[in-house]
C-alpha cells in the first residue's frame, strides 16, 4: 500500500494518543453553554481515565482518517501539478494549489471523521465512569440508526475544508520562509516542527467557530438517554432537555446571547494542543515517509 497511508495513518494515531486530554478540555469549554458552565465542567475530570476518555474512536478512526486525508492530498496536488516528484518537497508548487488540494483532503476524509467526531463528542461530555466510545456507538446507533453516526456531518464537512486547505497551506508557508540553502539536519527538523506546529494553529484559528457550533450540535444529543437516566443533574453545561436545533439556530442563539466570546472559548487550550500535536504530526509523518521510500 502507499507510503502516504501509512505514514499519515501512524503519524495521526500518534497525534490522537499526544493530544486527547487537552482536546477533552477544548471540548468541555466549548459545550459550556455559559462562563460558569464551562467552568463548572471541567469540575468533572474526577479521575485519570477522564482524560483519557473517548480516545479509542479517535486513535483508531483518526488513524484512517489522516491516511485518506494525505492520500487524497497528495493525489488531488498531483492532479492539479502534474510535475510534482516528492509530496515533502513542494517549495515551487504555487500556495492556491495546496490550499485546493488540503481542502479536497479534507472533504474525502469526511467519512471518517464525522462519526469520529460524534462518537468522540459524546465520550468526553459523558460525565459517567462506564461510558466509553463503543457504549456511545451502540446508544447512538440504537437511538437513531447508522445515519445517525453522521449527525452534524455538515458542519463536520465544512470545517475540514476549509480548515485542512489553511493546514497544508500554512505548513508549506511556513516550511518555505524558513528553509535555507545550507541548513543541518538538525535546522531541517526543526524547521518540520515548527511549520507543523504554527500549521495547527493557524488551522484551528481558521474554523474554530465552526467547530465550537458542531460541538454543541452533537453535546444536544445525550438528551437521548434522559428519560433513562437523572443525567441532567450531572451534566450542568446541557442544562434541561429541548428540542434540538440546527447549526443555524445555535449559531444565532449564541451570538444573542453572549455575542462573539463564546465561539473563541477554549481556543488558547486548543492552541496549545494544536501546536504540540501537529508538531509531531508532521514530523512523523515526514520522517516515516523516507524510511518507507527507502530515502
């Protein structure tokens, strides 16, 4: 199978095991419906497995999902530059191909991702010591069928575009304003680090409203399960049971409510998230892509 499959399959589960604790933080702030709620929230990592909840769905779906991200990437930027030899050296292909060819990633990595996401969302806002993400996909199936794992898939869509078309252009930037004709190899991973680590926050910068909307869409859904169980009384950022809104709505009752604020909360937690994570990312990425080219 092709290189880029697996160097972005293993370089995504690694980024997934690095980074899911403060991606638990990012998303409890976001389904905050208030200052208070979302601090209140965080009063909920009542043990050590708390941050390590709703990682099985990501490390193995982010895994696939990196893999089909840069095989679509690399594939889509081939067809776009038919003169490209090497995926890691693309200082002379033009920015708006790149950013193109992210977004075209970003859309066929769609499939995975939008379950992924869901199943994840719904792990890490579950308060409960026996929740896990394969109890969140049998309840969500359960309740409302396989299509329902796409629940919010069209937001979901939306801000990988756009956000993966800033990630591969930034990175590229980035690795072009600071490569240099006599660099070491210790300059040159540096250089990978950096790129990838400034490309994860300039990604998340470009869509973080968007995902702070496609979170609290999917944090809506544990009503599912009220009439069960007292959850409400444990999960103070939901507040009591509503009909369930469209992405348009929450968009509008937010911005009314608190204005622009809320859509950035939790954005410097996941800054620093961003940074670390796609930081190794890529590193690993690039380094498992000359080991499996023989380079």
């Amino acid at each position: 199978m092709a290189s880029d499959f697996w160097a972005g399959y293993l370089s995504g589960a690694l980024g997934i095991v690095i980074g899911n604790p403060l991606d638990i933080v990012k998303v409890r702030l976001q389904a905050g419906e208030s200052t208070h709620a979302a601090a209140a929230q965080l009063n909920h990592f009542e043990k050590l497995s708390s941050l390590i909840r709703g990682a099985a769905a990501p490390i193995l779906g982010y895994g696939a999902l990196n893999a089909i991200l840069f095989v679509a990437y690399n594939r889509s930027l081939k067809i776009l530059d038919p003169t490209i030899t090497d995926p890691t050296n693309l200082a002379e292909v033009p920015l708006y191909k790149i950013w193109a060819a992210g977004a075209a990633g970003g859309l066929a990595s769609w499939t995975i991702s939008s379950p992924t996401e869901f199943i994840k969302c719904r792990a890490q806002l579950d308060t409960r010591s026996e929740v896990s993400s394969w109890s969140v996909t049998k309840d969500i199936c359960r309740r409302r069928g396989w299509r329902g794992l796409y629940y919010g898939g069209g937001i979901t869509a939306a801000r990988d575009a756009i956000g993966y078309g800033f990630y591969f252009w930034s990175y590229e930037l980035c690795k072009g304003l600071m490569t240099s004709e006599d660099e070491s190899s210790q300059q040159a991973a540096l250089k990978v680090l950096l790129s990838g680590g400034i490309a994860g926050i300039v990604t998340w910068g470009s869509v973080f409203p968007l995902d702070m909307i496609k979170t609290r869409l999917q944090a809506q859904t544990i009503h599912d399960r009220a009439h069960e169980t007292p959850i409400e009384s444990q999960r103070p950022l939901l507040g009591a049971a509503r009909p369930e809104r469209s992405s348009f709505q929450i968009a509008r009752e937010i911005y009314h409510a608190e204005g622009l604020k809320p859509f950035y909360r939790g954005l410097g937690v996941c800054s620093i998230r961003a940074f670390v994570v796609n930081a190794v990312q890529w590193a690993a990425y690039e380094w498992l892509m000359k080991k499996l080219n023989g380079n």
